[in-house]
C-alpha cells in the first residue's frame, strides 16, 4: 500500500495543529463507491521499555472474515503524548506496517477517532488523506462532543455532537456493554460507517479487523517483553 507525503512528522504542537487544521478541509464524507472485498482494522500500541511503538495491520476478506493478511512493525517517533494529536505518534510506525500491505483494501476501520475530533482529523480522517482509503474511526472513548446515553440493545444509537454539529454516532454493538464511538474518517458517510461497524462486531463490542489488529499487536508486544 502506498501513503502520501502529506507533510513532515517532527513537528511542534503548533505546526501539528496548522496541519490537522489545514487537512481536515480535505476530509469528504461522501457514499461508497466500489463493493467491498477487502477491509483492514490497525492497531497501535507503546512498548514503554523499548520505547517504541508497535504497529499492526490485520486485512480481512468480507463477508466470510477470513484473514488473508497480517503486517507488523515497530517504530520511534518524537511526538509527545497530547490529547488531540494522537495520530502524530501513531502513524509514522503504523505507515510502515501498511506499506508492506499487499492485498488491494478497499476498507479500513481504525481504533481512534475520524470527524469526532476538536479539529476534524483525528487518527482515521488522516489515515484516509494519507492512503485515499474510505475508512472508519471507532473509538472505545469520547474525545469531544456531547451525547445521551444509547439504549441497552445492540444496534442502539444516538448523535455525537459538538459545537452544533453531529460528529458521530454512539453505537451499542452489544446488549448492556459500553457504546463505541463511530465517525467518518475519509470518503464514506456516517449512515455507511455505523452500519459497517455494526455487522462488523457481529459477535463481538469491538469490530473483528480492529480486534484482531489489537491481538496481533498484544503478541509482538509480548515479544519485545521476551527480549
């Protein structure tokens, strides 16, 4: 998979900042537009001994969600830890997991948050600038915005709004578990983005690719701890 050289990664806050704002008007909530085959779920977790990150890529074919490919890979990256900025960190090691992507995805859900951002770009809506792939921020936490409590059954969902917009939707994938909060990355709409969230987590609160990236993870990190 190919990524865009959008901008440089070693910045301050405030150049950080200039980027999300001047990225976030590229952002398009628009309908799909191929069928889907092929959908990738990332996931990014800090080695805190190593100091590293830890990358991973889990691609899936739909609907019988068999995995057809995994990639791995492990990086550093200056950026501090803001609120806010947390695709600063995670996307240059996570770059290098989906570069060695060889399977054509069309369809990517990531753990983090899309248009539910202070500024609009959050981890998903710059993963969709940087690849050009429709793809799905889901959050197990609220960055922003303001929401009534979804209704115990699966399926249950209410708007996420902010600032006189809605943002998202606080999804239920399960009867009584914690909601997920859903938004559009880049080039799909929010109706598509919930619904594709939800027959993703068809047995599971968290959608199969996201899941298995966050396992696929969990084994390189335990690797590291074995070193």
């Amino acid at each position: 998979m190919k990524l865009k050289q959008l901008h440089e990664w070693d910045l301050s806050i405030a150049q950080a900042r200039q980027v999300q704002e001047r990225l976030a008007r590229r952002v398009r909530q628009t309908p799909l537009t191929k069928e889907v085959r092929h959908i990738a779920g990332t996931d990014v977790s800090y080695h805190r001994p190593s100091g590293l990150f830890v990358a991973g890529v889990v691609v899936l074919r739909w609907p019988s969600l068999e995995t057809i490919e995994t990639q791995v890979a492990a990086g550093e990256t200056p950026f501090p830890y803001v609120p806010g900025y947390l695709s600063f960190r995670e996307i240059p090691p996570l770059a290098l997991a989906l570069e060695k992507v060889r399977t054509r995805v069309d369809l990517m859900v990531c753990d983090g948050q899309g248009l539910a951002h202070p500024r609009g770009l959050g981890l998903a809506s710059h993963l969709g600038l940087l690849t050009g792939l429709p793809t799905i921020g889901c959050a197990k936490s609220r960055l922003c915005g303001e929401h009534r409590e979804p209704a115990a059954r699966r399926g249950s969902s209410v708007a996420l709004n902010y600032r006189g917009e809605t943002l998202g939707r606080v999804l239920r994938t399960r009867d009584g578990v914690r909601p997920l909060f859903v938004s559009v990355g880049h080039n799909i709409t929010l109706a598509e983005a919930e619904k594709w969230v939800l027959r993703l987590a068809n047995r599971t609160r968290i959608p199969e690719p996201t899941k298995r990236a966050d396992h696929l993870v969990g084994l390189e990190m335990r690797k590291l701890q074995n070193l």
